[in-house]
C-alpha cells in the first residue's frame, strides 16, 4: 500500500506580509526554516524513500532541508508549481478581500467558474495534476513524500478522492501541514493538515 505524504512549503516572506503569491516566488522566513526542520523531524520516522518537489524557492528550500534530515533524494517536478492566479499575484490578499471582496469571495467559492483575471485554466491546471498523479502512483516506491503548495497539493487530494477542483479552495493547509494519503487500488485521506510536528 503506498503512502504519499503531502506537504505544504514552509512559510515564506510573501506568506508573511500576505502577499498573493501564485507563480510569484520568494525564499523561506526564519520561521519558515525552523518549520522546515520541524517537519523534517517528523517525518523522518515514517520510512520515506522518495521526495519530489516543486521547484519554486519556498518549496524548493523546505524541501533541501527535508532530504537532508532524511538523507535521501530530491527530484524536482514542473507539474508541482502553484496554481497562477494572473494579474492580481504579488497585491496583498487582505487588502483584495476589502477592495475586490465579491469577486475574491466568488473565486473561494469556485475558482473556476469565477476565475481571476489572467489566471490559469481549469483545462491546463487539471492536465498537470493528474499526469503528476497518474506518474507517482507508477513509483515503485512505497512511502513518498510531495512538497508543494496550497493550490497544487489541494487539488491532488481532490482529484484522488474524485472530487471536481471547483472545490479546492473549501479546506485548507497551513505552513508545513501534512497530510496522507493511501492507496491500495483507491485512494483514502487518512488524515488533513496535521500540525503536530510544529513545536516551537
């Protein structure tokens, strides 16, 4: 039975001014290297033999971090990248959700029926996640860990459980939360954004 760890990057300096990141990218804060190793720690006991993430800096560096705690390799895989949100990436979320709150709070809702100006399709995003699914599940590997982002690594729960992407936005995963899924011909979420290892 294969168990494939998904793990949000640890946070970065846009996470912490609140910045709408998408394909935009900046490195880790000290917080989020402290997060990284805490992480690293936890799942250090899990038996894992294979790490893929994306390649952008804040899952890029969470993920360095985890290989070496774990001593094993890094792949880095395209398919992994954030979601692009379009024109309205690098404005403050907070600041949108009070000026643009209808058309923010509609996106939350379904982000593919009310799509931001300029951001990616439903067509090219749902292509990329599911041949990034179908690919890993080919891994002879049992125990695999994912590092990515809110957007990808919701959308790869959602496409395991059969659920439309429409809904990626309506749970959420915190800086480094974990979560778990098994398959052993169908998929099961054994547990959503675990935050234990987070003991500072």
């Amino acid at each position: 039975m294969k168990r494939i760890y998904l793990i949000r990057h640890a946070q970065s300096e846009f996470n912490e001014k609140g910045i709408f990141q998408g394909k935009l990218d900046s490195d880790l804060t000290p917080l989020g290297f402290v997060q990284a190793r805490l992480v690293a720690g936890f799942l250090k006991k899990e038996g894992i033999s294979l790490l893929i993430s994306s390649p952008q800096k804040r899952a890029y560096k969470t993920a360095l971090i985890i290989a070496d705690v774990l001593d094993i390799e890094l792949l880095l895989d395209e398919r992994l990248r954030e979601m692009s949100f379009g024109t309205l990436e690098g404005k403050n979320f907070w600041e949108l959700m009070r000026t643009e709150g209808k058309v923010m709070k509609k996106w939350l809702k379904d982000p593919f029926q009310y799509p931001l100006p300029g951001q990616e399709s439903y067509e090219v995003f749902e292509k990329r996640i599911l041949s990034f699914l179908e690919d890993l599940l080919k891994q002879s590997q049992e125990r695999i860990a994912v590092v990515g982002h809110g957007g990808t690594l919701h959308s790869l729960i959602c496409t395991a459980l059969g659920l439309k992407l429409n809904s990626l936005w309506w749970f959420h995963m915190d800086n480094t939360g974990i979560s778990l899924l098994e398959y052993d011909g169908n998929f099961k979420l054994v547990y959503l954004n675990r935050l234990c290892h987070l003991k500072y």
